[in-house]
C-alpha cells in the first residue's frame, strides 16, 4: 500500500510538473529509488530483492544505452546539417499539397527517428516555407500526428516501440507489417479533413528564420546523412542476423558515424572540428530524458516485482473483460500521461508466457500508445516541443486538432481490429 501511494504521489508531480515546477525527472528518479528502498525494508529476503533489481537493471540499460546512442547519431546528423537534404527538396507554394508533403514527410522519417527529433525538423522547416503564423499552427498540429504515428509502427520510431522490441514483446518485420497501415490511417482521416478546409490557400514561401549552423559542404551533408540513417536502418537487421540486444546494433552503429566523422574533418584544427564531434553531440543530447526513464522504469519495475501490476490486470480484466477495450483506454489515457511508463506498467501486467511475442495485445498496445498521445498536444513529446516552438495555446489545439487526432486513432485502431 506504501509502495502504490508513493508511486502515485510521483505520478502526479510528473504529470503537474509546470505547475508545482518540480522537473520530472527529479520526481521519477525519487519515486523509483523510494519505491525499491520500501520494497527492501518490507522484510523480504534481501537477496531475492537484489536478483529482481540486477533482472530489472539489465532491461533498463538495454533501453537506455539504445536512446543514447540513436540520439547522438541523430545529434550528429543535424549537426552536419543533413537534414537540408530533405527540406530543401519542399518548395510547393499549394497549401494542400504542402500539407501532405510535409505529413507523409514526417510519417516516414518519424519511422527512422525518434518522433521528437522529426517534429523540430519539420517545424524548423514550416519556418522556412510558412510565414502566417495561424497557418503553420495548423500544419504544426498535422505534424504532431504525423510524428507520433510514424513512431508507431517502426521499433526504432519511438521509445514505447523500442521498449516492446528490446522485452521480446514485438519483432521488426511483424509489427512494421502490422501497424503500417493503421498508423497511416491515423493520419489520413485528419489530412483529408484539413485538406478540404484548406482547399484553395496558397503559401506565401518567404524565409523568416536564419540558420544559425555552422556551415558544412554538400559532401560533409550527404556523407553523414546517409551513414547515419543507414546506421539507424541497420540496427533490426543486426538483431535479426545476429540475436545480439539491438542496443549493441546501435552502439556499432555510432561507432561508424563517429569514425567517419573524424575522418571527415581531420584535416581541420581543433576550434574547426569541434562542433563536428560525437563528444559535442553527446553535449547536446537530453540527458535529463535518460534519467527520467531510468527513474520511471525503475519505479514500474518494483511495481512489478511486488505483483501490484499482476493484481491490476486482473482486476481490469474482471472490470472490462475485454482486451481490446482496456487497450484502447490504455491510449487515451497516454494523450494525457507519458506513454513511457504507461507501456511499461502494461509490459508487467500481461507476462510473455500467457501473451508471447508478436500478440495481438502487444500490436495494438504499441499502436494506441503510440498514436493516442496526439489527442492532446500534451499527451506526446512531440506535442509538447511543439507547443514550446511554436507557442499553440492547450486550448487552441483541443479545439481545432484534438477532435481529428481522436478520429484518425479511432479509425486506425478499427482498420487493425477488422483485419
């Protein structure tokens, strides 16, 4: 009882952490390390308690070490201004033609990316290309669905995915084929709803925000695009070939970037090279995102350790019944909480021997979390950066987006559910 009131007392200043000001991964490293420091002075065996937290450890750092090094190669990318490569293709002046550009855009490299990364790129581009500020809020919105269901059907799209991968719940081929569909469901419903109100505008293409990169050359930018996206791209055929964790495809795969990188400035002096560098990347990275997933899935994994999630599961399968159902709430609920330990909670609630690898229930869970959390603009890191950026108001987007958000994840959740 101590441990579920800690836990939920750590939830809540997680999910208020504007208002009380308490950053969340403060409260989520001190809601995981009470939670096991509880646990360990409930009077079970110390020892059987070490073995469940050296287990729990082990998956942690699998998760934590793969977003380290997705996050630097991407860091890496953006540095070299590789991402030019793309957005200097975007040149419509149409709007309905820009909308489907720059969503099945972000679709796409959402799936190779994490949906956080794809949505301030896109948004660095609308700046470029969008100079009415109401109108860019629109396809700002767009984008944040855009994101957040491109990250659902890859295992490297978004983190909630990659955990399903890493814990042997989903395997890359299966869910790509599973959820590709639905996702893109998601995001047409809304696209073709917008494109009929947008019908007829036209892009005023003038540039409104200067770069401040430091300038690379056109082989610096494709050397380090292309190496580092194929790196990403490599890491399920790496798992595949050699059963390896997916955490050391990744690691061999910044190791690449990162050699190739020096190769390519090694002529330069050390002022020059510095902001070319994986050290400087890993600067720049979130670090504090790290810890607040140590912290929350160290917190989750306690609760599973004392058997509170097994209880919850079964009491909302003698409440529900249906799977289905509890799933879907599963991602309502994420437009309003992190999706991180939502997934998490539901990864020890439902265990591999009962629900095995490729399940129904992991499918559709990797889908809801991952779509759902559009619904609201606070429901997704992708929202949440948008709305910083682009300075869209909570209630501006439940009014205009929210309700087409809703309508694509319910359509895409009955397009998997049909077939």
């Amino acid at each position: 009882m101590l441990i579920t009131i800690i836990f939920f007392v750590g939830y809540l200043a997680i999910a208020f952490e504007h208002p009380i000001k308490i950053n969340k991964t403060a409260s989520a490293l001190l809601v995981g390390t009470i939670c096991w420091t509880v646990y360990a002075m409930s009077g079970t065996e110390s020892q059987s308690i070490q073995e469940k937290l050296s287990n729990h450890l082990s998956f942690i750092a699998e998760i934590l070490f793969f977003l380290l090094g997705a996050m630097t190669i991407v860091e890496l990318i953006d540095a070299h201004q590789g991402f030019k490569i793309i957005t200097d293709q975007i040149s419509s002046k149409k709007s309905v033609t820009l909308l489907w550009t720059i969503s099945l855009l972000a679709f796409f490299l959402s799936s190779v990316l994490d949906n956080l990364t794809t949505a301030i790129v896109m948004i660095s581009l609308l700046r470029k290309i969008v100079s009415d500020t109401e109108q860019r809020k629109f396809f700002a919105g767009i984008v944040i669905i855009a994101a957040n269901a491109g990250g659902a059907w890859s295992p490297i799209g978004d983190v909630t995915t990659t955990m399903l991968w890493i814990g042997g719940q989903i395997t890359p081929l299966h869910i790509m084929r599973s959820l590709f569909i639905p996702s893109l469901v998601s995001l047409v419903i809304p696209l073709i709803y917008l494109s009929y109100k947008m019908r007829g505008q036209v892009i005023d293409n003038q540039t409104i925000e200067e770069n401040d990169f430091i300038e690379t050359s056109t082989k610096e930018r494709n050397t380090m695009f292309f190496v580092g996206l194929g790196t990403l791209l490599f890491v399920p055929i790496f798992k595949t070939i050699t059963h390896l964790p997916p955490y050391l495809g990744m690691m061999l795969g910044l190791g690449i970037v990162w050699v190739v990188g020096e190769i390519l400035h090694s002529k330069k002096d050390e002022e020059d090279r510095q902001a070319f560098t994986a050290s400087h990347a890993l600067s720049r990275i979130d670090s504090s995102s790290i810890l607040f997933f140590l912290g929350i899935l160290l917190a989750i994994g306690c609760l599973e350790s004392t058997g509170l999630l097994q209880s919850l599961a079964i009491s909302m399968s003698n409440i529900v019944g249906n799977q289905d159902v509890i799933i879907l709430i599963i991602g309502l609920v994420s437009a309003i909480i992190d999706n991180v330990p939502l997934v998490a909670a539901t990864m020890g609630m439902y265990d591999l021997r009962s629900f095995p690898t490729d399940h129904r229930i992991w499918e559709f869970l990797a889908y809801c979390a991952g779509t759902g959390g559009s619904i609201l603009i606070i429901g997704s890191a992708a929202g949440v950066a948008i709305m910083g950026m682009e300075k869209i108001d909570f209630l501006w987007y439940l009014k205009r987006i929210s309700l087409l958000a809703l309508l694509g994840y319910f359509a895409g959740a009955g397009i998997y559910l049909l077939f």
